[in-house]
C-alpha cells in the first residue's frame, strides 16, 4: 500500500473553544458556533442605527436547567472570582463604549457603569494560551463520547421531549437524533452550560487577549444587544470560557441570528426551554444548508496500492467519491460517483482508519470546525437512534 498522510495535528491551534474547562473535546475544538460564523454584524445589528436605547436590569435571570431545579450546576462553587476591574479610561475601553453605543442607539453612560462591573478573569487567559498537549487518536476522542451513559441518557432525553425534539425536527428537516447528539456532545444534554459570567468572559478575551481581540469585541457588543432584546440579566447569565451560552453553547452573535422563538414567548431561551433549544440547533443546521434524506458519512476501503494525501484538519469538500476512487479509497456508499466529499482522518486502535465525510459533514463542522467533533456528532447520533429503536414503544411513549 503507498499512502502519503499529512499530519500536523500537533499544530491545531487552539481558538474560541466553547468546551467547559477539562472538557475531553476542548483541545481539539477550534471553533464554537459564532467562531466560524459569528460577527460584530449580524443582520440584525446591520439593520441601522436604532433610537436611544437602556440597558435595564432585566427581571429575566438565565438559569441552566440543573439551577432551575435548585440544583448548581458542576463547579458552580468553584467558579474563579475576578480579579478588580477594567480601568474605563484605558483608550481600547473608552473608545469601546463610545462607538458601541453611536453605532447602536445605546447610553453612553449605561454601556460604561455596566462595564465598570466586569471583572477580569486571568484564568481565561490562561486556558486560551494553554499549549496543545497530546491529540488523542480518533478511536480514543470517539471513547469518551460514546459512552453508555451518554447514549442512554441521549435516548432518556428524546423519550422525555419527543414533541420538542420531533417538532424542530419536522419543521427544519433535520434528523431528530442529530439534534439530541449535538446537546450531548455540547453540554451533556443541557447539564454543563458554564460556570463563567459571560460579561467577564468576553470582556477578558477582547480587552487583554491581543491575538483574538478584534472577535471577541465584536462578540461583547453582541452580548450587550442580546441582553437589551432578549431580557437578559448581563451581571448574571453564565456561559463557558469564551462566553458560549446554553444548553447549544451559542456564541452572542450566533445567538441573535439563529435563536428561535419557538413558543412565541417574545424571548429565545438556550437554557431551560427546550422547544427554543431545539428548535435553535435546527434553524442552525437548516440555515446552513442540512441536506435531508442524505448521509453524512461513509466508511472508507483502501486499494492495496492506494496512493494519496490528506490532511487531517481539512473539512473542505474538495474531493468527489470518483476522485478519491482514483486514488484508491473507496467510499462504503451508493451515492453518485460525482457526489462532493472529504477524506477523513480517523486513526483506529489498530491502525490507520479513514471515512468519507459529504455536505451534510460539512454542515455540521460549521457548527464546530474539528472533524472529530463532526464524526462524534454523527456516531453519537447513530448510537441514540439504534437505542430508541431498540426501547419498546410503550417505554417511548411514557
């Protein structure tokens, strides 16, 4: 066999992974939802300047659904606390507040006392700069999220919110399994939605991280619009590291484009209304152009002179199922031999492995850019719908 791979995982940098400090995922997670699409400009944001606008203390507090039932979420105790405040006359603070506010219709006065409660979190920063240590092989990332306690708790989950679940799932045209996998690789199913306040986070990462700055003001400016159109609480709602939100880890920009409003409530809520959770991951997946009745992935099958390249961080579909033919790799698949695909890395415990990712692959690493992340989504998918199969319908049905 003559294959040539290119593997320079140990340089998969590390971004805006909206992973929970020691999640298994977050050193291979380079980007969040609003990492890869979120901008200081949503069309919202693009729509004009708006009339004056306050920034009140909302009565709405997000709550993970572990705090709504009374029970803190992991960690919540350990949550770090910050270390004084941003001085509002460094010159990138001050000119912050002021064109945030002219371009938004915001108080001046308001954005600044909000911003004088932001606390700087030194932890963050050090999670950001943290080197990449070892890059588990593909069989070892998969182990740690298909275990039978996620699949069964993922089956628990659909059984005890078929009509949410099913519901996004019609409207959107997205398989319902795909949906539960993603709240289960995100945030086990809503339980581990962040332990850092999201203004700390944001203000952090964008006033004392130079190499990501730029992104993550835009994010904070975004985050001050959620707040004003979203009744939330700024001093009191809790996300993750780099201020992903909810039981989906959206980002503020992500938030605000792709959030649904699904029971017509006049707010979206990530974090304890499942039909707005749901139906969000739906609307995201939708927006992002989710092929209904397609596959995802395939495995692959190699000629014994087969002879190609690949690098493992490429999501690009810049193969077709006859091209990789040529080379010697056969997708496990009847689609059309001119169909779209990407060649994945994906190691085995006893050797080299490989599969075939198409659009719908593609759609999902929009969600997060790692095909690791992509391929835990799916197999994790497929592990949940073989389990609900498998559960009697009169279990279901409970």
């Amino acid at each position: 066999m003559k294959h040539r791979a290119v593997l320079s995982l140990a340089l998969l940098p590390v971004l805006a992974a909206a992973a929970q400090p020691g999640d298994p995922a977050a050193a291979d997670r380079p980007a969040t939802p609003a990492a890869t699409v979120g901008s200081a400009t949503t069309p919202a944001a693009a729509a004009g300047t708006p009339a004056a606008a306050s920034l009140p203390a909302p009565a709405v507090s997000p709550a993970t659904p572990a705090a709504a039932s009374g029970s803190p979420p992991p960690d919540a105790a350990e949550a770090p606390a910050g270390s004084g405040n941003f001085t509002l006359q460094r010159a990138d603070v001050a000119a912050f507040i002021r064109e945030v506010s002219a371009r938004n219709g915001l108080e001046e006065h308001e954005v600044r006392a909000l911003l004088r409660q932001a606390q700087p979190q030194p932890k963050i920063i050090e999670i950001m700069e943290r080197p990449v240590e070892r890059i588990a092989p593909w069989w070892e990332y998969r182990a740690r999220f298909l275990t039978p306690e996620r699949i069964s708790d993922g089956a628990q989950f659909w059984t005890e919110h078929r009509e949410s679940v099913e519901r996004a799932a019609a409207k959107y045209q997205v398989p319902p399994e795909y949906l539960v996998a993603i709240l289960g690789v995100e945030t086990f199913y809503g339980r581990l939605t962040g332990r850092y306040r999201v203004l700390d986070a944001l203000a952090t990462l964008g006033f004392d991280y130079p190499p990501r700055g730029k992104y993550f003001r835009g994010e904070l400016e975004q985050f001050l619009l959620l707040c004003r159109d979203n009744h939330l609480d700024p001093l009191t709602t809790l996300g993750s590291y780099a201020g992903a939100m909810g039981a989906p880890q959206f980002m503020p920009s992500t938030y605000r484009h792709y959030a649904v409003d699904a029971d017509n409530s006049h707010r979206s809520d990530l974090w304890g209304n499942w039909d707005d959770i749901l139906a969000s991951i739906a609307n995201y997946l939708h927006e992002y152009g989710w092929q209904p009745g397609t596959p995802v992935l395939a495995e692959a099958r190699l000629d014994p002179d087969a002879n190609f390249q690949i690098d493992p961080r490429n999501v690009e579909l810049n193969e077709t199922i006859a091209s990789l033919a040529h080379h010697g790799v056969r997708a496990v698949t009847d689609l059309p031999p001119d169909t779209k695909a990407v060649l994945i890395w994906a190691e085995q415990r006893e050797g080299p492995g490989y599969r075939v990712g198409f659009h719908n692959f593609r759609v999902i690493t929009r969600y997060n850019t790692s095909p690791r992340y992509a391929m835990a989504v799916h197999d994790l998918a497929q592990a949940i719908a073989q389990r609900m199969q498998a559960t009697p319908a009169t279990v279901k049905a409970q």
